[in-house]
C-alpha cells in the first residue's frame, strides 16, 4: 500500500496549484473586461483599426501609425541590445575572471531595476537635446543618397524613433545580459574543457560548445526583452515625441501604443476615444502575450533538444 504524503505537502501543492490558477484566472479576467470595453471600437471601426487615420475631434481612430512606431522602437532597441547583451554575458562568463565578474554583475542587476521614468527624464532632458545636433549632421552628410536620406535624413527631431529606440535598448540590456548569462553558466565545463582538448581557440569554442547548448535559452532572453521593449510606456511616451504618422525617417518624431495611451488617456472621458484606447491596451497585452510564450516554447524546445542530446 503506498504511503500517504506527509500534510505539508500536501498543503504545498494545493497552494501552489491555487496560485497557477489564480493568475490564469486574473489574465482571462483582464482579457474579458478590456475587450468589453472596447468592443464599440472594434465593431464601429472594423479593419478601418489599421488605417492611419486617428483623428479624435472626428472620431476616426486608425491605430497603423502607433503600432508602427511600437514594432519600430521595438526593433531599433533589439539590434542595438543584442550584441551587446550576449557580449557582455559572454565576456562575464567566459573570460572575466570571477573576482572581476561580479561587481560588473553586480551593476548590471542594479541598472536592470532603475524605474522607467529616469530613463525617460534623462533621455528627454539630456540626452535628446545633444543627439539633436548629431542627427542634424547625419541629415546634412546624407542628404541626396538614396536609401540613407530616407532613413536618416532631415527633418530631424532629438524626440524620435530611434532615440526612444536607444532608449529602450539601454533598459532591456541589464535584462537580456542577466537572463543570458544564466543561461551561459549552465554550460558543462566538460563540453568546455573537451572543445580546448581538441586544441580549439576559445572563440572556436564558445562557437562550438557553448552557443549550441545555450542558443535557445539567450533567444527566449531576447524575446522577453523584446516584450518589455513592446510594453515599455513612460520612457518611450517621454522621448517618441508626439506625431502619429507612418514615416521610415528614424530620425522624426512619432507615436508607440503605450505612449498614445499614456498622454490621452486623460482626455478620453468616454465614448469611443476611450474605447480605441482601451483597444489598443488590449492588443498590446495579447502581442505581449503571444511574444512571451513563444519565448517559452523555445527555452523548452532547446531544453528538450539538450536533455535527448
């Protein structure tokens, strides 16, 4: 006869399963009463939601221009970060010695918890206004050659795409490096010590025996950075600027889904303004959503893939 579990566990799992459930059930909750409130925008609006039209004085409320500039920043912020963020796990782990390693660990676990809106007060009040003149010689320098003036050609604004761009990428680094780091420290040292055996460089074996068995946990790293670059709202509403058009000038100032939110939430006392904002909250929460749980499908996948290797 099998032997009963001892009560505290017991107690523990029945816990620990309540509070799965309770978090499952406050999501679905979330889900339900937003997509209440702004089902008069989705039923009035239609497909007419992914027009760049969003003029609150006529109520058109077209949301392309503001996903465009979340998917932009969003963007911006993960090429600048990504190398960044697995170099520097890559140098703490691999060739800082321990004893140097951790005060850097140290300093990049506290800048991950810096609030949102320093970031956003410094770059709208000191970092914006000095990449006002860098953008300004950029413009100048490439103006008239095809492609580059398009992209970072005049007008320019120190409040635009890619300064909340830089922004977002300076906030999801500490995350991305802290998240990858782990990642990497879980390595064998067998499969290390095998690879300079074999008389590899060390680069030949960071290549070979480090990235393969560490590639899907720094992606979901990546993704979840991804997803707080996505959701970020008071830095990006401070240092986007404040113009929803759709425009390839990364230069210029424009809109993101938590910034619209953020400064007009205050204006939209009901009717459908409120609901187009409640809306695009909504499409926010399920693109934040969607992106988190394909980053846990890839952590696992890989950790299925290493478990069979």
């Amino acid at each position: 006869m099998s032997q009963r579990r001892p009560l505290g566990d017991r107690g523990f799992q029945i816990l620990a399963l309540a509070s799965g459930l309770l978090v499952l059930v406050i999501l679905v909750l979330i889900a339900v009463s937003t997509t209440q409130q702004a089902a008069s925008w989705f039923s009035s609006e239609g497909l007419k939601i992914f027009t760049n039209n969003w003029d609150t004085a006529n109520n058109h409320f077209g949301a392309l221009s503001f996903i465009f500039g979340t998917a932009l920043t969003a963007l911006i912020a993960i090429i600048i970060a990504v190398p960044v963020s697995v170099g520097i796990a890559l140098l703490l782990t691999e060739v800082v010695p321990r004893r140097w390693a951790q005060p850097i660990v140290y300093v990049v676990d506290l800048l991950a918890v810096v609030p949102s809106v320093v970031w956003g007060l410094w770059g709208i009040l000191v970092f914006a206004p000095w990449l006002q003149n860098i953008y300004t010689s950029i413009a100048s320098g490439v103006k008239g050659i095809p492609v580059l003036d398009a992209l970072f050609g005049a007008p320019v604004s120190g409040a635009s795409f890619f300064t909340a761009g830089i922004i977002l990428a300076v906030m999801i680094t500490p995350i991305i490096t802290s998240l990858a780091r782990e990642v990497i420290a879980t390595v064998p040292t067998s499969d290390k010590e095998a690879a300079y055996a074999l008389g590899a460089t060390r680069w030949e074996m960071i290549r070979g025996a480090v990235w393969p068995h560490s590639q899907g946990g720094v992606v979901g790293a990546v993704l979840i950075g991804l997803g707080r670059a996505m959701g970020e709202t008071i830095a990006a509403a401070l240092v986007i600027g404040a113009s929803a058009e759709v425009t390839g000038h990364l230069f210029y100032s424009g809109y993101s889904i938590p910034a619209v939110i953020a400064l007009q939430f205050g204006e939209a006392t009901g009717g459908e303004f409120r609901s187009a904002l409640i809306g695009l909250g909504l499409f926010l929460f399920a693109l934040t959503i969607v992106v988190n749980l394909v980053a846990r499908g890839i952590v696992e996948r890989s950790a299925r893939r290493m478990r069979g290797a």
